[in-house]
C-alpha cells in the first residue's frame, strides 16, 4: 500500500509542481506587473473562479455552452470516425484507390478550415450542422492517417498465413489487419478527438447565431470587458479538451492491452 501510494505521488507531483508555478507566476503578473487600473487584462485565478464559476447564472452560462460545444465536437468526431475509417479501409485493399484518394485528404487537412468556415454558413446556415462539418473537415485527417498505417502495417509473415489457408479479402480485413491496427487506429481517434474540440470551438466562434457555445462566448466576452468570464470559458474549454483527450487515452489502453505494441518492457533502472 505505502509503494502504491508512495509511486502516485511520483505521479502527481511533476504537474503539481508546474501547476504552482503557473499560478505562481499568474498572481504575480495581476498584482506586480499591470497597474491596478488594468487588472482587468489579467484577473487574479481566484477572481475568475468567484466570478466565474462562484455566480450561479455565470456558471449556468458556461455550463450551458459546454453542453453545446461538446454535442457538436463529438458528433464531428463520430462522423469523422465513421468516414475516416471507412476511406482508411478503402484505400488498404488497393494501391490505385490510395493513389487517387489520399492526396485529396492530404489537401484537406492543409486548406485553411477558417477560410471554408463562411462558406459553410452560406451553403448550409448557421447552425448545428455546419458546425459539426467544421469538426469534421479538422479531425478526418488523423483518422484516415493513422489507421491506414495501421493498416499497411501487418506482419507480412501473418498475411503469408492466410494466404496458407486461402482466406478471402473480407476474412484477412476482419480477423487480420483490423486487429492489427486498432492501436494506432485508437491513436488516430485520440488525436482526433483533441481536434473535434477545437472545431468546435472555431466554428461556434465564427458562427455567431443560435444558441451560443463556448466559441461564442470566448468572442463576445472581451467586448463586454468581462475578462473573469473570458478566462472562466478558456479554461472550461481548454478542460474540456484535456478530459476528452484523457478518456480516448484510457479507453485506447483498455482495448489495446492485449496487443504487443502495448506490452511495455522497461529499461534497467527505469522509473516504474
């Protein structure tokens, strides 16, 4: 019990420590630094949690746009997923179909998605749709990247094997490459994942109508000279974007624990 408790605090305490010295260096900006007339440009941590979040109806605000923000990024990454995979498998059972499709999702992820997000709201409205297409479009690269890897990566001696036994395509698809390269198609979902909520985000601010998210309050915050309230919906989204991230992170270790990418061996004198 006293070494498992003794190995979380070696666990915690790294980001602890940094986590006090962030702050640390925060209060020390508000108060020394910038003049009491413009403390408003950066609010003490304490401040923006008592205004922030201490106000009931501010909290019901932000709590509100959150519940919006992440019915959109997980739509878009659930969409991004399906299709992602989808074109991964595609282009895994025949060069020509890799050729002819793949450097199109490499020109995808390089156009400037800010640039395409008003013409989504021209084409499309406003709405929830439009911004789930902007979470889309963000987090499809990483999906097909990652599991088309995983994909192309099977032992070749494993695909020798079925083709021993005379397996056919769906049957060496199935048993074979999917299993194969479920730990960096997980990668793929988690980095995706990390990206569905910045699309999110970037399209609610942009798409300034309906019901707001979190991206339009981040926009209509420093207009109002609300700075508590700015830094209160950064850090609920930033929040946000780590707890997505960390449970993708635990559920790909939880499927992926029986695969041998995933059997850590340490060094000698490695820190366990």
């Amino acid at each position: 019990m006293t070494r498992v408790l003794t190995r979380q605090t070696w666990r915690l305490a790294p980001p602890a420590i940094v986590a006090a010295i962030v702050l640390a260096v925060w209060y020390f900006g508000s108060y020394v630094l910038i003049d009491a007339d413009r403390r408003f440009l950066l609010p003490a941590p304490h401040e923006v949690v008592k205004v922030g979040f201490g106000d009931p109806a501010n909290l019901a605000e932000l709590l509100a746009a959150l519940r919006l923000s992440a019915e959109v990024a997980l739509t878009g990454l659930i969409c991004a997923a399906l299709l992602g995979l989808a074109l991964a498998v595609l282009m895994s059972q025949a060069r020509w179909v890799e050729r002819s499709l793949y450097p199109y999702a490499v020109a995808l992820q390089t156009v400037p998605i800010l640039a395409l997000v008003p013409l989504f709201g021209f084409w499309f409205g406003f709405g929830f749709s439009s911004r789930v297409l902007t979470c889309v479009l963000i987090a499809l690269f990483p999906i097909v990247a990652n599991s088309l890897f995983g994909l192309r990566s099977v032992d070749p001696a494993l695909h020798d094997l079925f083709t021993l036994h005379r397996a056919g395509r769906l049957t060496r698809l199935v048993k074979l490459q999917l299993p194969a390269a479920l730990p960096a198609i997980l990668t793929g979902l988690r980095i995706s994942a990390g990206a569905a909520v910045i699309g999110a985000i970037v399209g609610d601010f942009f798409f300034q109508q309906g019901e707001p998210g979190l991206g339009q309050l981040i926009y209509v915050y420093p207009r109002r000279l609300q700075s508590e309230m700015l830094f209160a919906a950064v850090f609920l989204a930033s929040a946000f974007g780590v707890a997505v991230f960390w449970l993708f992170g635990v559920l790909a270790r939880r499927a992926t624990a029986w695969h041998s990418s995933q059997q850590r061996r340490p060094y000698p004198g490695a820190p366990r």
